[in-house]
C-alpha cells in the first residue's frame, strides 16, 4: 500500500515523461487504482510517440508475447480506438532482404506464431502495388500496427478518464533526494510530492539517470516519416521492406520512414527544432523503389521525431536499488509497439517490485557499466553539423 502524500500537488506516482511508453504507465497504474501524475515538457506524443512508424511486431523482445496478447484488447481495454490493424508482410527486393525478412519471421516461429513463404505471385496478390523487382516475402500472422497519433490520445484520455492527471508544458528539472529515496521532482512550474517516481524522458533520460548517480548511456537520434496521398486500401496495410517501416492508414495513405537516422545533440531538457533534413527525398525514392505501383503518388507530408538509442539497440526498464523507489524505461527506438506490454511492466514494478509476466534481466541497467564515456565517438554515432549516420532500430 502507498503512503499518502504530504503535498496536495504531487501524487503516489509521478512519472516524467508523456510518451507512450510513460502513458501507459500511467494508465496501467490509474487502472490499479493508483493515483497517478504524468509531467511533460511539452504536449503528450510529441517526440517518437506520435511520429513513428506505428509497427507493433516486437516478438523478438521479453516484452514480446504480452505485446501480440494485448494489442488485439486495446481499442476495447482503452475505450478509444488505436486503429489496430493486425498482420504483417515483408517485401524483399533482394536475396539479402528475403533472409532478414525470413530471419524476422523465423524468430516469430520460435515463439509459437504462424507465417508463410510468398512467392512473387502471391505477394502480388496481397500487395498489388509491388512491382517485377519483388522477388518474394513473408507473411507474417502476428504483429500489426496502429495509428500512433490516436494511440497516443487513447492513452492519455483513458488516463484521465480513471483520474490520472497530465500536466503538459512542465520541464522537470531536479529530482529531490532524501533519506535515500527520491521524494519529489522539480519542474519549471513548481515540486511535485511523489512516492514512486518514473522515468520515461526519452532522450532525457540519461540526464535523470546521472543525477541519481547511474550511467545510462543513449544517443539521441532525429527520424523522418513521409505521407502520401492515399491510394486504394490493402488487404494487409502493414508492409515493410527495403529498409523502410510503416503502414497504410485507414484513409489510405502510405506513412513511411526508416534509416539512415541523423545522430544529434539534447542540451539539457530542451528539445531540438523538428527540422527535417535531407534524408526525406531518400525515403521518397526507396518507398518508390519498394511499391512501383504507387510510384506516380505524391508525397503530401513529411515530419521528423526524436529517439534515444542505447550501444545495444535493447530497452532500459529496471526499479533501481538506490534509490529504491525509481524505475526507469528507456525503449531504444521500439517503444510504441511494445508500449502496452512496457506500461504494465512498469506498473508490476512499481507495486511489487518486479515484472511478474516477463524476465527483464537482459534490460538491466549494470549492463553498461563497463561503457566508456566517449562510446558515441567510438561508435560513429555522434552528431556533426552535415553527417548522417545510420541508427539502431526504428518503431516498425
């Protein structure tokens, strides 16, 4: 049982960070009956959350089985629609695409899902758009993907509907320790009493991490999506290949992204300028070069996010042991997918202190212990004013 509170304006939990992944949080423990507070620095969604590829197929992570239980729920456990669209089909336009492709489904297989080999004709069948340089697929009868703006909203009002409060436009700045707890959090619109504090910040993360005394290194990166206009509806709207991920919306439009991701700097807790960058006419030719049949189409949008990688591509998710009322949850680029799974992870380690569904061992935080302090240097992964490097991961 949590204590309650001396301050009227703090809550049992204060979670910083209004993603997806803090809102599930959030939601999850508003669920349980926990008086729940997420801060943002700006509005809910705004950097990766809002603006991925909106692919839900992570079999490969702990996270994994309780994402592909979950994810069918959600329109109907949330009370508002996420646009959940199950199945996935990868298009290989090369040997080396097919076994990446096949790699993916194989590990799918190991965890006791259902795919099958397409050759040219039948990927031709199920995506018409693709063209004579496909040379077959995979068709994947798990994953899916959803729409991650309206994931987002569902979030946060099924939150509030339960009685969490979202405070946006509210920088945390500190993080008050006492007694070897952390007992509040500082923000530009005053403290906020907490008896759990989690830490779902993004790019920031590692910044709260150091104020605690833990190293927690990740490399902020900038992403770009494009939108088409819409085009006929596919049978299966989740296809990916050629190095892009995303989706066909319920409108019909393609919404795509993918690397090579631009390497940046986060000073401090400000976000950088959502400047999209040279990378967008890249995404435009592979996306021609993955659907020829839609080639003709315009590109109506494009915008830019921000991720947070880790050396290894894995999430951060632990309840720290000093202090010991503290979980962090860094998601490496993979967050909207496995944010349902994610938020009811953080929501068993803030009540029990452990995740009773998953082994989080391999997300541990020691594990980079031994990380030098220059890794993004040794990496490559460093910003520079026109270099464009290529990142981990991707939310698809």
């Amino acid at each position: 049982m949590m204590s309650a509170m001396a301050t009227t304006r703090g809550a049992a939990v204060v979670i910083v960070g209004g993603g997806v992944t803090g809102l599930s949080a959030g939601w999850w423990l508003a669920r349980a009956g926990v008086e729940v507070l997420v801060l943002d620095k700006g509005i809910v969604g705004w950097e990766a959350s809002g603006r991925n590829g909106g692919g839900a197929t992570h079999v490969y992570s702990p996270f994994g089985l309780e994402e592909q239980r979950l994810w069918p729920q959600m329109d109907e456990l949330l009370g508002y629609p996420t646009e959940y669209q199950p199945f996935r089909i990868g298009v290989a336009l090369s040997e080396t695409q097919l076994a990446l492709a096949r790699r993916w489904a194989e590990i799918g297989e190991s965890r006791g899902f259902r795919w099958e080999s397409l050759d040219r004709r039948q990927l031709k069948e199920l995506v018409p758009i693709v063209g004579d340089n496909a040379i077959g697929g995979t068709y994947l009868h798990f994953g899916g993907h959803a729409n991650p703006q309206r994931t987002v909203q569902a979030y946060a009002w099924a939150l509030q509907d339960l009685g969490g409060r979202i405070v946006q436009h509210t920088t945390a700045t500190g993080l008050t320790q006492r007694g070897g707890r952390v007992t509040a959090v500082e923000t530009t619109r005053g403290t906020f009493g907490a008896d759990v504090v989690v830490i779902a910040a993004g790019p920031q993360t590692g910044a709260f991490a150091e104020m605690l005394g833990a190293w927690l290194p990740l490399a902020p990166a900038r992403v770009e999506m494009i939108a088409t206009e819409p085009i006929p509806l596919m049978r299966v709207g989740g296809v990916a290949g050629n190095g892009l991920y995303g989706r066909q919306t319920l409108r019909g439009n393609l919404v795509y992204g993918g690397g090579p991701h631009e390497w940046i700097n986060v000073p401090d807790m400000a976000t950088p300028e959502h400047a999209n960058t040279p990378l967008v006419r890249n995404l435009a030719r592979r996306l021609a070069e993955l659907f020829p049949g839609a080639a003709h189409v315009r590109v109506i949008r494009a915008w830019s996010g921000l991720v947070e990688n880790t050396p290894d591509g894995l999430p951060v998710v632990e309840r720290l042991t000093r202090p010991d009322n503290v979980v962090i949850a860094t998601m490496s680029s993979v967050g909207f997918g496995l944010s349902p799974a994610v938020g009811r992870a953080v929501c068993e380690l803030v009540q029990h202190g452990r995740c009773q569904f998953a082994d989080l061992g391999a997300l541990a935080l020691a594990r980079f212990a031994d990380t030098p302090r220059d890794w993004r240097e040794r990496a490559g992964w460093a910003a520079a004013p026109t270099a464009v490097g290529a990142a981990v991961g991707g939310d698809g």
